[in-house]
C-alpha cells in the first residue's frame, strides 16, 4: 500500500482507530424499545423458577445406590427415599472427592473410598467424611 504524500501513517492509524470504535459502538446498541434475552437453564445446583431457594438437587437426579456431588456437598441415596449429605473434603489430606462409583466415593488423590454413608471403607482415610444437613422439599434435596 502507497500513501499519499499528504496523508501521513499517524493520520491512517488514527483514522483506522476511529473506525474500529464505531464499528465497536454501533455493533453494541440495541434496536427497539425492549432488549431481548435468550433463555437460560439453570446451572446444576442452582434454581428453578418455583423450586426452593437452597435447592441442592433434585431427587430425581439422585439415584438409589449412589450419589452426585453438588459443590461442597455429595448426596447420596444409600436406601430408597433416604437422602445422606456429606462434605467433599476428604479425611485423609483434604483432597476433595471427585466421583460416587459403584456404590461408592472415590478421592482419587490417595485412593481413599468412602461408603455412602460416609464411612471411611478403603484408606488411607480412616476417618468419615463430615455430615452436612440436608432434607427433602417437594421434589429437590435442599441444605439445612
């Protein structure tokens, strides 16, 4: 590219900086007189319109015989209708627990596991995991 000799590189570098933030402008207005969101689904352990405000999960998602981990807390259903919440953490070196496998809770930094009741079941945790409240309202586990 060949400039003009009156215009000199400053004037192209501004005048292509001054176009870039137009283009940046005009492509963040709105038209209309409503903005308009696109619909969201909630995020895992977060909530939905009308379920409670501390929901968990729901009790569908917690299956007899295992458990999910939700945040800091993993809940898990060693009976049916019965909901257990233990802490993440695990007894050995604070590790958090990663995955509920085969009827049980798996910290893969050491190889601890952990019943669904929380019991340590395979060490070198030798200590439970910490009990976290949690009880059932309508159709979500909710912390408390």
């Amino acid at each position: 590219m060949t400039l003009s000799p009156t215009v000199s590189r400053r004037g192209v570098v501004l005048g292509a900086g001054a176009a870039a933030a137009a283009v940046a402008v005009a492509g963040c207005s709105t038209y209309g007189d409503e903005p308009t969101a696109a619909p969201s689904t909630p995020a895992p352990g977060t909530t939905e319109p009308g379920a409670p405000a501390q929901a968990l999960a729901k009790t569908a998602d917690v299956p007899v015989g295992g458990g999910v981990i939700v945040g800091d807390t993993v809940i898990t259903q060693p009976t049916p209708g019965s909901y257990v919440g233990l802490s993440t953490t695990c007894t050995h070196a604070g590790c958090k627990v990663t995955k509920v496998l085969d009827g049980a809770i798996d910290c893969v930094c050491h190889g601890s596991k952990f019943a669904l009741d929380g019991t340590a079941v395979a060490g070198p945790a030798k200590k439970p995991l910490a009990a976290k409240a949690v009880r059932v309202q309508g159709d979500s586990i909710v912390a408390g």
